[in-house]
C-alpha cells in the first residue's frame, strides 16, 4: 500500500456503508423489492446495486428481472422502501465519528454520496455527523453522479483544494471509481468486506490504528 498523505489539503468522505450503516436499512428494502418481484437477495444481487445512484440502481433491477424500461418505476418503488428504513434512523459506524471529528478540525472536510439529497440529509442528522461535514454534495446535485468524478470534483472545488492533494473515503467500486477519475488519493474500507477492490490505503474499518493515528496528526503535519 501506499503511505498515508502526510499533509492533505481535504479530505472527502463517501456516506452510505462507509461513514453510516445504511446498508442494513438499503439491503432490508432491496430485499423486500427483489422478494415483491420473485427474486431471491443475496450477495450476487446486492453487487448489481450497491453504491450506485437510484436511477442506476433501478435500471439493474429491471435488467435483472427482465423487465426493460422499468428502471423509473422501480427506482422510486425503491426509494419508497428506504425512506421507510430510515425513518428509524441510523447509527455511525465505528470509528466513522471520531475520525471525521479529528479530520474536521484540522483540514476542510465534506461528503460526496450517490444517494439523493434527502436520504443523505436523513443519514447526516440520525447519525450525529451533519455537524462535523456542513460540506456535503448529493447525486442529485451534479451532473453525472459515481463512478463519474463530479460529486469529488464538485467536493474538491467546494473546499478549495487541488483533488490531486486530497483523500477520499471509499467502500464500494463505484465510488472508487469517481474517486479515481477525479485524482484523488484513495482510502478503501470495503462494506462488503472485498479486499481486492482498488485502494492506495486499505482498511476494515474506520477505527483502524493506523487511520486514528494519521488522522489525530493532521494538524501538526499541515503545520497548522
């Protein structure tokens, strides 16, 4: 692996399965949907669908269930379901409060997520993290979400920092992908538990040592 950055400008966040638990709310609703439509749900189905947008979400769901054009329909079939699951809230993952606390105060910070601006804001607040990241940037809000660069870019520009000089947290492939396309320094944390997928820095978690350690000393090493 590569070693950490030392002295990054920003670091950029993913949100669902990375920061927040909200793939247990999102698996418990593509659940109910593959089941409504006589699919069983495992992991081979919840490849097709994680960290992608709704829209795309939606548009492998109709593929899978042999049902071209349907992508709309479900996706918002869909997006019912998960405000559903969110309504009960959702906790941070371990590690996810401290480290972005830490990030925080030292170096600008922000989200980049591929759910839409309400299911993100949801996310934000149950979790006790909206105040720590008052930078945050939905699928909704750009031109081409993940794995196109412009939530990162638009994150990056946001926060006044050279992407080529700033950290993105990522747990899916999609997500890295963006981060890639946009620059970035990636720091993988699977939410699958795939370690093969693409990272200069892998983890199993936030509450990894070696990311407290680099991250509780990101102030001393900006100089700041």
């Amino acid at each position: 692996m590569k070693r950490l950055p030392q002295a990054p400008h920003a670091v950029v966040f993913d949100c669902d399965g990375l920061l927040v638990d909200t793939e247990v709310c999102w698996t418990r609703a593509e659940t109910k949907l593959f089941a409504a439509h006589g699919h069983d749900f495992g992991p081979e189905q919840k490849a097709l669908v994680i960290g992608r947008t709704l829209g795309a979400a939606g548009d492998s769901m109709a593929e899978y269930f042999g049902r071209p054009g349907a992508g709309p329909e479900l996706a918002a079939e869909l997006l019912g379901l998960v405000r559903e699951e969110l309504a009960g809230g959702a906790d941070a993952l371990p590690g996810a409060l401290e480290l972005v606390k830490a990030c925080a105060a030292a170096i600008p910070v922000a989200v980049a997520s591929n759910s839409p601006r309400e299911l993100l804001e949801t996310a934000l607040e149950s979790s006790g993290l909206a105040q720590y990241l008052p930078v945050s940037f939905a699928a909704d809000e750009v031109a081409e979400a993940k794995p196109a660069p412009d939530l990162y870019l638009a994150a990056c520009s946001a926060l006044g920092a050279d992407p080529r000089e700033a950290v993105a947290f990522e747990d899916s492939a999609t997500g890295i992908a963006a981060a890639r396309a946009a620059g970035m320094y990636v720091v993988t944390v699977p939410s699958l538990g795939h370690s093969s997928l693409d990272h200069d820095w892998l983890a199993t978690s936030l509450d990894d040592a070696e990311l407290v350690l680099w991250a509780s000393g990101l102030g001393r090493q900006a100089g700041t």
